[in-house]
C-alpha cells in the first residue's frame, strides 16, 4: 500500500488560511467587486479539496476504518472539488485577462469553453462510480489508482491553453501585472503538474493550489495602489492605466468628469467628517451607477467615470442623467445639501494616443470650469485645442529666434500739453504673418509660464530704447508686470541690474499692476511693491474699475498712479451718475497725493471733458495707437516740431 506525505497538504492549507485572513478579514469593510468574489471562491474551493484530499488519504492509510461507499464518496468529490478549483482559478484570469476589454465576446467564448471542460470533468468522474478508471477499491479494501489517474491534469493544462490564446489575443488591452502573471504561472503549473505525473507518491495538489493562489494574491490582492482610500473607488493612478489599456486595444469609450466646485463651503459648514462622507457617497454613486462602468477618484473633489461606448444617443443620456442627479439635492441622513459641479464628457472612437486623450479631457474640463457647466468635447473644441498648441509652438520658437516685438502706446501729458511717456506692450505674428491678439498669447504665456521669458524680453527693449537717447522727449516707459514676476522674491534686484546695465535712473521705469496680485497674498504684496518703490520705481495700479478694485488698496500700497480702466468713463458724457463718478474719483486720488492715468480714450470730446475735470495722464486710440519703434520715434520727434 503506498504511503503519501501530507506535510503539502497541510502547508497548502496554512498558505490558503494566511491569504485569506490578510485580505477578507485583517483588511475589514472589503468592496466585493466581481474579481474579488471570484478569488474568494477560488480561495475557499481550493481549501476544500486540498481538505477532501487529507481526510481521504488518512483514510486510504487506514483501510477498514470507514466503509468503502464513504471512501468512493469522498475520493470522487475530492476529483470534482479538485476540477471546480481549477476551473475557477482560469475564471479568474480570463477576468484578469479580459477587464479592460469592453467586448464580452471572448469573456463568452471562455465560459463556455469553461463550462464544456469542467461539464466533461464532471463526467469523468461520475463514470468512474462504474468503470474505476480513476480509482477504486480492490478486494481487499485498499485504494487504487485507475488507469486513466493522470488524466485529471489533462484539465488543466487544456485551460492554460486556453488563458495563452485569450492573452496573445488580447494583449494590447491586458495589464501589466496579469502580463507578469501570464509568464510567472503558467510554467509553475506546468512543471508542478509535470512532477505529480512522474511522481506520483508525492502529493502536491493542495500546494499547486497554494501555489497559484500565493502568485495571485501577490500580484494583485496587496496591490492598494490603485484604490482611493477614502471612497474605495479607483484611484487616478488606475484611471490613467486604464486609459491607455482601453486605448491600446482600440476601444471605443466615454468618459465623463465631475468637478465639485466651491466644495470648500460643505468642510466649512458641516465638517471634514461630513465632507468625507458625502464624497464617499458620491464616489460610491458613479461606481454603481452602470453595470460596465468604472468610477475613479481622479483628484481631491474630482471624479471620473469610464463607460463603453454604445451610441451617441446613449452617452448623451448617461451624461444628462448624471447631470440632472447632481442638480438635485444630496441627502445623508437629516443632512440635506446641493453638490454645484461641472462636468466634461469625451467620447472615444480610436485613433491617437492615451496621453493625446488625456490632454483632450484636461482642456475640456478647464472649459467646463471656466463657464461652470457641461462641456463635451467635440470637433470644434479639436480644433481650438490644435490652434492652442500651434500657438504655443509659436511662441516657444519666438522666443528663441527672438521674433516677439515691442510696441508702443503713447500716453498725453495733460499738464504739458505733450507726450511724454508710453506704455510697452508685446505683439507676435503667427507664421502666416498674421498677428496673435495679446489678450489670446498673453494668458497662454500666464498658462505655460513663458510670461517669464517675455517680461524680461520687454524691460531689456525697455532699458535698451531709453538708454539710447533716440527719443528725447520721452521720459518714462511702464511696464506690465505678470503675477509670476511679482511672486518672484528677486524681482526689485533683477529689475535694478538691469538699469544698472543701460545707465538709467530708476524713476525712468514704471511698472503696472492689476490688484488680482494683491488678493493672491496682501503681505506679501505689500512687501514687494514697497521693496520696487524704496529703489525709486514709480507703480500703477491697472484697470481700476474692473471689478476687484477698492480704495483700501489705493491706501495701504504705494502706488504713485491710478490708472482708470476705460469702463468707467464709457457713458460718461451722457450719464449723470458716471460723470459724477469720474469727477469724484479724480478729486479722491488727487487729495491722496496720486496721479490719474485714464486709458481706453478713443472720442476727441471725452479727451477734452477729462482734461477739464484734471486727468494727469490720457492714452488711447484718439491720440496715438501702439506702434513699433521706429514710428514711436518719429511720433515723437514730430512733436517737438
């Protein structure tokens, strides 16, 4: 009678016992997924044979001690627990294989080849209660392998050929850590399977199942990277690995992203605890909501859901139907509140990179932000995309060729009677030759964080023209200072060595800005402007009137000019209230010691009325446009005719 070791067996069953308190009870609440309930089986159907096949072994070692019916009983659930592990075991890879594959065609054709193999397993066994093929009991009462023992492993090894032709099909799609999966395991099984063929006294059944288990759990199981550990959702690691997965097998897909706004109010009112809360319950929401779709946590109070991609019509519906979800009201417990968001949505139909994808779905949602609404994306958002990036080409080649210019704008000396001063501005042709508008190439500069790069192009032609005493009737030139350069703690220095470099009196500079830079950070602000003043800079303060202007700043910085933005002066000569408004505006500032720079003056009669009223300083088409400097030149040299 042979006499099998059981130390595997009972080794298998610690290994299995390990992996399952790590993960389903050490780890606590767990988001059953479908992979996740798969495994557990795969878990509990390996324990169970790897059970069958100890307690029948103790019994084959004692003949005599159970009856013969016991024994066939428990030998033949042992082979079908011992087929149904296997066959859940590739369940689960063809699951692992196929999760980034919208098409369910294979994840069909697998079950049923599946089905088929475990179904002729099944009939295996059952004929062995008649034939002892697989085993039977001799005379005696002793156990004994069947003729067709070996042909349990034949199972297998035909859905391991199986999982190998479902991966070469879909490897595109297939993740990297099934890939490592696919080369680690597949010969483990082999040469383990191989092994109990040529030695068959020693049982290593529970072991290959420990074996294969252990593999799966490493590699994905403890894997806790790619789940938000507030929400359970994905994370945007995961999202981004998904998207390129979906993009490399060419899968049609929608994406839709919903940005929380002002979400800051929620924490404020109702606590972070509540926040958390309703940001789990929304989380939790979007992952439910479609069977085939996939939610991730893709930023603080940002969420993203992937779905495939049926129709137009259909995305549309998901899409409005999500939208129409957050306009309502959410409710947790006696807690009622409304989630203000706004949302991209990108359909994807194949053709282009995941990182091109990416770029699409960030544009989209900053459009979204902008406006604080739905966006999806469409050609003509393509095509604005494309002009974005051709214009940043642009400038990133201007600014190496050096081809960004500098114009410009004369500003009128009321007291004088002359032009004395101007402001420089830039201007840039595309490569047709048609000019750039600042207020497009300007924010794009802001964006990419070129502005940099330009505002010193411009003090350099700034302190480059007035060094060279080529127009002498002009006195200062003003400057336009971006919040990246104001953040700078070295600007005041590096301003000073360039007029240090020309030869020039620091009062021949000014600069301006908007009060957008002291809102960002009033100390700091405050620090700054009062360092560019203490080494004689002159400071504006731009577009007063456009809506983040107040008198406290007119008081607490020291700004020398207050430049009046064209729309408080529009409907000056007709409107009682604006002409009051103006008038008593100049008489503030000049009581407080300022000048008034008035901008956007285009009509000969407003000219004359702002003069009457005492303006300081006028610019504007009606008295000169930006220009080059050769004109500036000659529009100066005019003048002192």
């Amino acid at each position: 009678m042979n006499r099998w070791s059981l130390m595997g067996e009972f080794l298998a069953l610690m290994i299995l016992a390990i992996i399952f308190i790590r993960y389903y009870a050490y780890e606590g609440r767990v988001v059953y997924t479908r992979k996740k309930k798969v495994f557990l089986f795969c878990l509990l159907a390996a324990a169970v044979s790897t059970l069958l096949n100890i307690i029948t072994v103790i019994l084959i070692f004692y003949p005599g001690a159970a009856p013969i019916w016991l024994g066939v009983l428990l030998n033949s659930g042992y082979f079908l627990f011992l087929g149904g592990t296997c066959s859940l075991f590739a369940l689960f890879m063809f699951l692992l294989i196929l999760e980034h594959v919208y098409d369910q065609h294979c994840m069909k054709l697998a079950l049923a080849a599946l089905s088929i193999l475990f179904a002729l397993h099944v009939l295996m066994v059952l004929q062995n209660l008649f034939t002892g093929t697989l085993f039977y009991y001799d005379e005696t009462g002793c156990y004994q392998r069947g003729a067709w023992n070996r042909s349990v492993f034949l199972l297998p090894m035909l859905q391991l050929v199986l999982l190998l032709v479902c991966y070469i099909r879909n490897r595109a799609s297939v993740h990297p850590s099934t890939v490592y999966v696919m080369w680690i395991m597949p010969p483990v099984v082999l040469l383990l399977c191989l092994f109990q063929v040529f030695y068959p006294d020693f049982l290593l059944n529970g072991i290959l199942c420990a074996f294969v288990s252990l593999i799966l759990f490493l590699s994905f199981q403890t894997y806790t990277g790619d789940q938000d550990s507030l929400t359970g959702v994905r994370s945007r690691n995961s999202f981004m690995a998904e998207l390129s997965l979906r993009v490399g097998g060419q899968q049609p897909f929608q994406v839709i992203v919903v940005s929380l706004l002002s979400f800051s109010d929620i924490n404020l009112r109702y606590g972070h605890a509540t926040g958390d809360a309703i940001l789990y319950e929304t989380a939790r929401y979007l992952d439910q909501l479609y069977p085939q779709g996939h939610a991730f946590r893709t930023g603080n109070v940002m969420f993203t859901l992937m779905l495939p991609w049926d129709s137009q019509e259909q995305a549309a519906q998901r899409l409005w139907a999500i939208r129409d979800r957050f306009c309502a009201p959410w409710v947790l417990g006696e807690l009622s509140c409304e989630l203000p968001c706004c949302m991209a949505d990108l359909c994807y139909h194949g053709g282009g990179t995941a990182a091109e994808v990416m770029d699409q779905l960030e544009y989209t949602l900053m459009l979204a932000k902008a406006g604080r609404s739905v966006v999806r994306f469409d050609e003509s958002i393509r095509r604005r995309m494309r002009r974005k990036q051709e214009l940043i080409e642009i400038m990133h080649e201007a600014i190496q060729q050096n081809r960004f210019r500098v114009w410009y704008q004369p500003i009128y000396c009321c007291h004088h009677n002359l032009f004395c001063s101007a402001e420089a501005l830039l201007r840039l042709n595309d490569r047709s030759g048609t000019p750039v508008p600042p207020s497009v190439f300007i924010p794009l500069a802001e964006e990419t964080g070129m502005i940099n790069d330009l505002t010193w192009i411009v003090l350099e032609e700034i302190c480059r023209l007035l060094s060279s005493g080529v127009i002498p009737g002009l006195k200062t030139v003003s400057l336009n200072l971006s919040m990246q350069q104001l953040l700078d703690p070295d600007l005041a220095s590096r301003i000073q060595r360039y007029l240090t470099q020309y030869g020039l009196r620091p009062d021949c500079l000014k600069v301006e800005i908007t009060e957008r830079f002291l809102l960002h950070d009033a100390r700091y602000a405050k620090q700054q402007l009062s360092s560019l003043a203490a080494i004689g800079i002159q400071i504006y303060m731009d577009d007063f009137g456009t809506g983040y202007s107040n008198l406290s700043s007119v008081l607490d910085y020291p700004f020398s000019y207050i430049k009046l933005d064209r729309s408080l002066i529009l409907h000056v000569l007709e409107d009682t209230h604006a002409e009051l408004m103006v008038h008593t505006l100049l008489s503030l500032f000049h009581s407080l010691g300022k000048r008034v720079v008035v901008e956007g003056v285009e009509d000969g009669q407003l000219a004359d009325y702002l003069k009457r009223c005492g303006a300081d300083m006028i610019q504007g088409f009606y008295y000169a446009a930006p220009m080059p400097r050769e004109e500036l030149i000659s529009f100066f040299s005019e003048q002192n005719l």
